[in-house]
C-alpha cells in the first residue's frame, strides 16, 4: 500500500514538474519600482508556480530592450505601469506584432505612452485623472465611491476559465476605458454597473461624461491576426495582494484572464488535414467535377496540466472555395479523438479550388489552412453516351433527318405531266415560227 502511495507522490511530481509553458517561460514584468513587486506578490506567484520566469525591470529604464540581434529575449510580458511612467510604445507595439502576449495594468494617473500603446490597440482610455465612480456599487468603507464592485463579466467561459462557474463580485478602483463595439478583434471582459460613470473625483460635473454605465469598460481583451493576447486593465490595484485578500472575487478573476493572455487555455492546432475519395484511402492532387470526397481534421487545444487534448466543438466548417466557396460544410465532431469530418460533393465546374478552414471563434487561436487542390472535367470518354434529358433532342434530330431524307426522294424522282405537256406545246411553237 506504502509502494502504492509512493508511485502515485512520484507521478504526480513528474505530472507537475513536466508542465512548462506552450511559447517558453521567460516574461519581462515592467513595473514603475522594483519594490512594487511585493504588492502583486500572489499575481506573480501564480506564474512562476507554473513554470514562468519573471524579470523584473523598471518601466522608466532606457536600457531596456525586448529584442537583440533579431530575437526577442522575452516569450511574454507584464506591464503594471501607474503612475506616468513612461514606456517604449514603439517596441512593445513590436512585441506584440510579433505574436507574443502582454498584459497592461494602469491606473487614473496613466502616461500618454500607456494611452498611445492602448490607442495602437484599438482602445481609449478617459482623461488622465478621471475615475470610475459608482454611487450604488462600491466597497464599505469607500468615501470616494472609486472602489467599485461588479459582476459583469464577459461570457467567454475559455477567457473566464474555473472563474465562470464561480462568478463572484470584482472590485475595481481606476480609470474607464471603451473601443469600437463593430471590432472583431477587441471584446469587453469586465464591464461597469449600469449606476457608475467616468469623471473627476473632485469636480462637479458640468458636461456629459466621456463614458456612463454600462458602456464603461474596465478589462478588455485584443486578440490579433496572429494570435497574440492582450490585456487592458484599468485598474492596476485590482491585481494588488490587498484586492486578493478579500473575499471578492480578484485573485481567481485576475488569475484566469493572466492564465489565458499565457495562452494557457483556448491555443489551438490542427494537424492531419487531409482528403480523399469516398471509396478510396489515397490523397490526390486533383479531383474531378462531381466527385465525392471525405474531408477530415484533427483539431488539439493545449492545457497546461494535461497537455494536448482532443477539441470538442460544433461550428467548424470547411469550404471548398474558388474566388467565393462553391462548397460549405459543418464538421462532424468525435469528442474522443478531436477528428472532425464531413463528406463533399464537389461542383460541376473546373478550375483551381481550394479547400479551406477558417475557425475564428472568441477566445481561441484563429486556426487558418488553406490547399489549393484543382477541380478538372471529365475526359472525352468519361462523359455518358445518352443523357436522358436529351432524349428528346435526340428525336427531333432524328426526325429531321428521316424528313429530309423523303423530301430528297420525292424531289429528286416525282415528274409533274403537266409540265412536259406545257413544253412539247412550246417546242410545237417554235419549230412553226422557224418554218
């Protein structure tokens, strides 16, 4: 039994010493001290629990650099910059280009560079100074009313993770921000009570505010064209050890939405993409007009723990596309092995086509593959003798040529009497004028 316990300890260490981050581990944290890092101590903790390796580095240092000679020294980076200080918009704007993800926390007092960074990602942040207040929905004990609790979340159980099935109330204490609701890439996580708005703490108000209720949004997420993650937050005091220690929902909050800007939960890939005839196993280069085709593909998300794990799903589609799709099909999912299937009747056309899987769905890595397979047309013997839906044209010329075969015969053979009388009449004419 000893043994028993014994071998269960010793794979379950290897199980959890053999989970590392998907794109690697190393992740610069830029912070406006080093000695705020204690702050956000259990944020940081939960990462490099996982396998993260943390560098810390003041936000304001102008030695800093994110690539050299060409390659990037960081897989992903934290930005918990508060208090003006000023960041690098161009490099980070690199950064994340180059598929790599960030996490941005400010605060009320945000710099402009923190404003043009959030701008570059299709977000806009209030005025410099401005809070969200609520009235209605804040924390005893806050005179202010800066410090506000909510429970809008966004429903996205892949961003939310274990935090969906536990939605408790979050506070928050910073600045607004909103962006484009018509933006595919950017969506809201955390938004405010429909009882709060934007202004300054201070001032009455005198004009509308830039944002009120429920267009207010405290996080948001962008997910680029390719696949890097990022986070907005509003308030940097949110991810604090002092917001965790309550019994609000912080600590699991921010943990997930950080668990999944890593690419710890919704990272996708699809392998096994292939094609063949229904009654053949081979891969072709080329089909026909009018085959039929089995089209298949395996599709694995990543976790952390696990590692690769058959994708369950019901909106997966496959096309067959020349300039627009001529074929479009949804996927047949098998839960055990994560193959997805569907069989195709190609068009009755000829030309380059491709076969092409666009999977774009929120809060999982956009799955793009695309194989140009050409559509030819029958040859010369492949086609039927006698098409059904013919048969009347074959008659009718079949007809004609029966009747102009009788109209020859009756044109070529019938003599008219009447004629040959009228011409031997004339012929008698003429030899008595001659005489």
């Amino acid at each position: 039994m000893k043994l028993t316990f014994f071998c269960i300890f010793v794979i379950t260490l290897v199980t959890l010493s053999s989970a590392k981050p998907l794109l690697g581990p190393k992740t610069a944290v830029l912070l406006g001290s080093i000695d705020e890092k204690h702050q956000y101590s259990e944020f940081f903790d939960s990462f490099t629990k996982k396998g993260y390796d943390l560098h810390f580095l003041r936000a304001d240092d102008q030695d800093i650099t994110l690539k050299k000679f060409g390659e990037y020294l960081y897989d992903q980076a934290i930005l918990f910059v508060g208090k003006s200080e000023e960041i690098n918009v161009v490099d980070i704007l690199d950064f994340i280009d180059s598929g790599r993800s960030v996490i941005v926390a400010t605060s009320s007092d945000l710099s402009d560079s923190v404003r043009e960074l959030a701008i570059g990602c299709g977000i806009e942040f209030d005025e410099q100074g401005t809070s969200v207040i609520d009235h209605f929905n804040f924390k005893s004990g806050d005179k202010e009313h800066t410090t506000i609790t909510t429970s809008n979340f966004c429903d996205i159980p892949s961003v939310l993770g274990d935090f969906a099935q536990d939605k408790k109330d979050v506070l928050f204490k910073g600045i607004g921000m909103e962006f484009k609701k018509n933006s595919p890439l950017n969506y809201r996580i955390l938004v405010a009570p429909s009882t709060s708005y934007s202004y300054f703490v201070d001032e009455k108000i005198t004009e509308k505010p830039f944002v009120i209720g429920d267009e207010i949004t405290l996080v948001s997420a962008l997910q680029t064209r390719g696949n890097a993650r990022v986070i907005f937050s509003g308030s940097i005091e949110m991810f604090s050890n002092d917001f965790f220690n309550t019994n609000y929902g912080n600590s699991l909050f921010c943990k997930e939405i950080g668990s999944w800007a890593f690419n710890e939960r919704g990272f996708l890939r699809l392998r096994d993409f292939t094609h063949h005839k229904v009654d053949s196993q081979i891969k072709q280069d080329y089909y026909r007009i009018k085959d039929k085709v089995e089209f298949s593909v395996i599709i694995e998300e990543y976790d952390l723990e696990k590692g690769w794990a058959p994708y369950v799903a019901n909106d997966v589609q496959i096309e067959y596309v020349m300039l627009s799709p001529f074929v479009r099909a949804t996927l047949a999912n098998n839960p055990e092995t994560g193959k997805f299937s569907a069989n195709l009747s190609l068009p009755d056309k000829h030309g380059t086509f491709k076969f092409r899987l666009q999977y774009h769905k929120r809060g999982y890595k956009f799955l793009e593959k695309v194989e140009e397979i050409p559509l030819k047309p029958f040859w010369h013997n492949q086609y039927e003798r006698f098409i059904p839906v013919a048969y009347p044209y074959y008659l009718s010329a079949i007809l004609m040529l029966v009747g102009f075969f009788i109209f020859s015969i009756i044109f070529l053979y019938h003599k008219d009497d009447n004629v040959e009388k009228k011409n031997k009449k004339a012929t008698q004419k003429n030899n008595k004028k001659n005489n």
